[in-house]
C-alpha cells in the first residue's frame, strides 16, 4: 500500500522529504538484509522517529506502527505490527512471486487532537483532530522482486491462495481459477475464522477438505465440461493454468503413471 502524492486534511511525516509536513522530523522503516532461501526476512526491522510529540504518543498508546508487505501476483497482503525495539519479519517466499512492496505506516489507536512546533509555516499554530485509523508517519519503502521457481513447489497446497471477499452477500464462498492460483473467496466473518486457525497444525486437514478439495474438483470438473464440448484442448490446460502441473505431479506420484488426456 503506497501513498505516493495522497493529500491528508491534516500533517504527516513523510520519509520523502518532499512530500513530509514537517520542517525537520523523520520517519522510517529500517531493517538488516537477511540471506534465506525459502524466506524473505526483514532482520531486526524497526522504525526511526524522532518527532517527541509522535514519541510521547506512543508511549501513551494512541499510535501504532505497522509494516504491510503485498504481493500482486499471489494476492498476498499482510501487515505486521513493528516499533522502535528491533524485530524480524518472516515470510515464507512460496507466498510470493515476482513484484513485491514493502511500506510502513504509523497509525492512530484512538482519536485525539495533535499540535506539533515542527509543523510546516502552512500549520504552524493549529490543532489537528486525528480520528482512530489515520496515518500519521509514512515510508512507502521499497519494491523487491522474487524470483521464485515454482517447479520446485510441488504441494498441490500451494496452488490456492485464499482471501477475503467484502462483496459476498449470500455467506457462500466463491471459486475463482487464475493462472497461477486457484482463488477462493470467503466472506468476511469465515475469512476472519480462517484467519485465527491456519497456522494450527490441528486444522490444516479441516481447511485442506472443507475448502481446498471442493474448490479443486469444481475447478477440474469445469475444465472436464470444456473438454467435453470442445471448448478447450489438454494443451490449452497447460497454458492457460500453470497450476496444473502440480495436479499432473500428485497423479504421478500416486499412480506412477503420466497424467494424459484420456485418464483426464
């Protein structure tokens, strides 16, 4: 989530120091590179600021940090929660593919009204209203590229990516096949749920067949309907749904056979 030019009815701290409301505070996000093979690491990521009054806020509670790394190809988002006492940042790569941002945001915790000396001449001498949620500090960090070699990953697992849909109205999760993922849409209390529990090595059988299987067979099942009406050919698979490859992978190791159009 970058800002870039966004205007706020109020002054921020930009790491930019173009864009920053501020005569002489700075505001950003600091890590040590980390090398990992089957992560991206942000070893000992902190934020520098040195604004008293945002420090004081802190200190009070009112204000938080947050790091958010995003990822297109993959529809990864996530935030994690940072300040000024080092910490490292962990993501599996196999979440990852390509584009990648990394920004880091200071937010307010509650409302409060705010006054600072180190304001620009244009707001010098008033008194902001800060409501709960806006963003006071801003580093729009960096864009990293993953390289990451996909034929490596053979867990059929990998091949969905599952995410939250505001726009589900009737509690039904919805299946949608994408080049590289298959995408299955919750609405947002059985996101949340999902949320809380997938890193619970006791779930991960309930999720892989309440979630993962149904929306694999719907997915193989519309495919076979293609085929079946000459819509598309089992070479027009491999090229519209690199996902594939993990399925023809799983049926060989199974079946200790290539997967071909017939069997399919």
């Amino acid at each position: 989530m970058r800002i870039g030019k966004k205007l706020f009815p109020y002054p921020t701290i930009n790491n930019s120091k173009n864009a920053s409301c501020f005569q002489n505070s700075n505001f950003a996000l600091i890590y040590d590179d980390a090398d990992d093979e089957n992560n991206l690491v942000l070893k000992n990521a902190h934020i520098e600021l040195d604004n008293q009054a945002l420090i004081e806020l802190f200190e009070q509670g009112k204000i938080d940090a947050t790091v958010i790394v995003e990822c297109s190809s993959t529809i990864f988002r996530k935030s994690f929660n940072i300040s000024r006492i080092p910490r490292d940042i962990i993501i599996p790569i196999t979440n990852l593919r390509d584009q990648v941002v990394i920004s880091c945001f200071v937010y307010a915790t509650e409302d409060f009204s705010y006054i600072s000396d180190d304001f620009l001449e244009d707001y010098q001498g008033y008194t902001f209203n800060i409501e709960k949620y806006d963003i006071l500090a801003i580093d729009d960090g960096f864009t990293t590229r993953i390289e990451y070699d996909e034929s490596k990953d053979k867990k059929v697992s990998s091949i969905f990516s599952i995410i939250k849909d505001e726009f589900i109205s009737n509690n039904v999760m919805k299946i949608e096949p994408t080049v590289k993922k298959i995408v299955i849409h919750l609405p947002e209390e059985q996101f949340g749920c999902y949320e809380n529990m997938k890193n619970n090595d006791n779930y991960q059988e309930i999720f892989f067949s309440i979630l993962t299987i149904p929306a694999l067979i719907s997915c193989l099942q519309n495919i076979q309907d293609q085929m079946l009406y000459n819509e598309v050919t089992f070479d027009d698979i491999h090229l519209d749904y690199s996902w594939f490859s993990s399925i023809e992978y799983a049926y060989k190791n199974q079946f200790e056979e290539e997967l071909d159009e017939n069997k399919f």
